[in-house]
C-alpha cells in the first residue's frame, strides 16, 4: 500500500472490513460523502445508510469518471462532512478511479477512505504520498491468494476520529487488533485465518520478487493486449481505453446476443471464466478480469475463446482479428516490433 500508517488485518472478504472501517470512524447521523461510479459504489453508499449515516451520493454514469468537481463543490457547501469514499479500480466497470485527484477535491479537512480491493497489487497506489487516510484491500484480486483476508491501513488522522467514533464495534474493533498486533509476539484478536496467512506471505514474496512497479506494469500491458483484443473483435469497449484501466477490461455484448450465454459457453466449452455485468448492466457487458496471477496468454487465450464463442453464434465479421490485435498490443508493449494494430471495426 506505499504506506507508513498502521496495517489490520482482518479474517474477512473485503466488504467487512469496509463495515469495520465504518464502524470504527463514524458516529450515527453523520454526514459523509460517497462518489459513486459502478456497483461498489454504490454498496458504500448502501452500507452507510445501513449504519444510520447521512449520506450524499455523488454519482456519475457507470463507465465513466468520478466527478471530483462535484465532490469539491459539495465539501465547500457543507461543512458537516467529515469524511469522503470512493472506489480505486471499479471492479463493475473497469474504470479505475484518479484517487489522487479525488483526495485532493475532498480537500485537507475531510477523511478520505478508499476500496481499492482490485486496485491493490495491480494499480499505482501510493497512500502516504496522495494523503490517503483509510485504505482497504484484500487478497483474492491481485495479491492472488484465496477469499478470505482484508487489509486496511489507517492514517494517524484517522485513527483520532476512531477514538470519538461512536457507531458499536466489537469483532472488527481496530483497538483490539492494534493491541494483537503490538503484543509481544504480533497476532491478531481472534483466531486468524492462518493458511492464508502462510499463502500471503508466498503471494506477497512472488510480488517483491517481480517489483511492485513492474506488476503495475504488467498489468498495464494486460490491459492494453485485452483491449487490443476486444476492439479487434470488433466490440464496443464499456470505458476509455487508457493506460489506468489495467485490472479488468470490459465490453459491450453485441446487439441479440445474451451476455450471461457467452459467459457460460467460454466456460463450459473453452475452461475460460469471464464474467457478466453487475446491476444495470448484467445483461449488457462482459468482464474479462486480468489481475492477480495473470499473464499475456491468458488474455490472448480469453480473446481466442471469445471469438471462437461468436464465431459459432454466427456474429463474428473477421475470425483471428481479436487475436492479431491482441498479440500485435503485446508485441508494441515488448518494444519487439513495429506492428501496427488491426483498425478497429463495429459489429453491426
Ligand atoms: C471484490 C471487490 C470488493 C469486495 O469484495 P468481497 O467480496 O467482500 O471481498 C469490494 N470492492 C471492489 C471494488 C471489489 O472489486
């Protein structure tokens, strides 16, 4: 996480150890921002309303930008917020948030508390330097290991609003596990969930090994290939197709065709798992997830699938275009060869 603060961990899926942060920061009634832009956004928005906080939700479409201006405007409007989230890589969507930019709109006084479940491992993420008060992760996106272990990293500035918080905690009460972890010999409160402890640890020496930068890069270069694919195809992309948007690609399924079909017959035919869209957009949208334990093939791979998949469905305008366009990306990325990339075309 690029950060001096204090590190919990929590034997969770990320989400509780979202609520805990919740639990631990805020008092009922009070005023917080959430900038929505996907289907995790949104379950922020959910959670805080859950737990009695006055909530504004600055949303802005699905596929797009956060609106920072908006976020700044509101923060200057209203002086009762205590604090702003939003998400890093939106997992729904595939856009990944400018945080930095969101930290700096959300202004010096105003807590910022960002999920980068996805982000983590795969995106630059640089807590101390962009002033990044609460950040949660977890380790089944891109640190690569099984469900079931959640980060988060807790400013000292943060860590003063926790001891006025007046929301009720208990199992995820970050003075328990502060004090497990500053004992003699660090553990945590209750019992940890210690074989994924050990695969961390292995997760986490296969990412120093590679370099952290070089990961982000990587996954950068995944990115780029999928997309490569993806328009080569000839499908719409969901998103802009820029450099940040590194840890899942997505793309509009064509007109007719059933995204949740598509998604069974990758599976089922090819031993490939993409996914569907969340909310609005289930039926709308595939996602091809490349974060994590990923590498150029795989994607290669899945756009291969994808066009057999629609070729068979009789909707495929130029058989193997996804998969030159894919490998062409890769080669550019290598700086192995000067091909040019296949001109992206629209199914009808
Ligand atoms: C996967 C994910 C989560 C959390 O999930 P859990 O299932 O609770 O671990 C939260 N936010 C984003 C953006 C995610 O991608």
């Amino acid at each position: 996480m690029q950060t001096e603060n204090e590190l919990l961990v929590f034997a969770s899926s990320m989400t509780g150890a979202f609520e805990g942060a919740m639990q631990n920061l805020f008092s009922p009634g009070e005023r917080i921002i959430v900038a929505t832009n996907g289907a995790f956004g949104q379950r922020w928005v959910e959670m805080g309303q859950a737990f009695g906080l006055d909530v504004l939700e600055v949303a802005s479409p699905w596929g797009s930008d956060l609106d920072c201006d908006r976020v700044a405007a509101a923060v200057n409007a209203d002086p009762a917020i205590t604090a702003a989230i939003c998400v890093h890589c939106e997992t729904s969507t595939g856009v990944v948030n400018n945080v930095q930019e969101f930290a700096a709109a959300a202004g010096a006084d105003v807590l910022t508390m960002i999920d980068s479940a996805s982000g983590l491992g795969a995106c630059e993420l640089r807590t101390d330097a962009w002033g990044l008060d609460v950040v949660i992760g977890g380790g089944q996106k891109a640190l690569m290991i099984p469900p079931g272990l959640a980060f988060a990293s807790i400013s000292p500035r943060a860590w003063q609003r926790h001891c006025d918080a007046k929301l009720p905690r208990y199992y995820f009460d970050w003075d328990h596990a502060l004090d497990a972890l500053k004992s003699d010999i660090p553990r945590t409160p209750w019992t940890p969930a210690i074989s994924l402890l050990v695969q961390l640890d292995a997760a986490l020496r296969m990412l120093l090994a590679e370099g952290l930068e070089a990961a982000w890069h990587r996954h950068i270069v995944l990115g780029r290939v999928a997309r490569a694919g993806i328009q080569g195809i000839g499908l719409d992309l969901l998103t802009q197709p820029r450099d940040e948007n590194s840890p899942v690609t997505t793309a509009r399924v064509p007109l007719g065709i059933d995204a949740d079909y598509l998604v069974r017959q990758l599976y089922e035919r090819y031993s490939v798992q993409i996914v569907a869209g969340s909310g609005h957009l289930t039926d709308k949208i595939i996602r091809i997830g490349h974060c994590g334990y990923v590498d150029a093939l795989d994607v290669i791979a899945t756009i291969a699938a994808l066009e057999l998949t629609l070729d068979e469905l009789g909707v495929l305008p130029r058989p193997g275009a996804g998969v030159a366009a894919a490998v062409a990306a890769l080669a550019m990325a290598r700086g192995s060869a000067a091909v040019p990339p296949v001109p992206a075309s629209s199914l009808a």
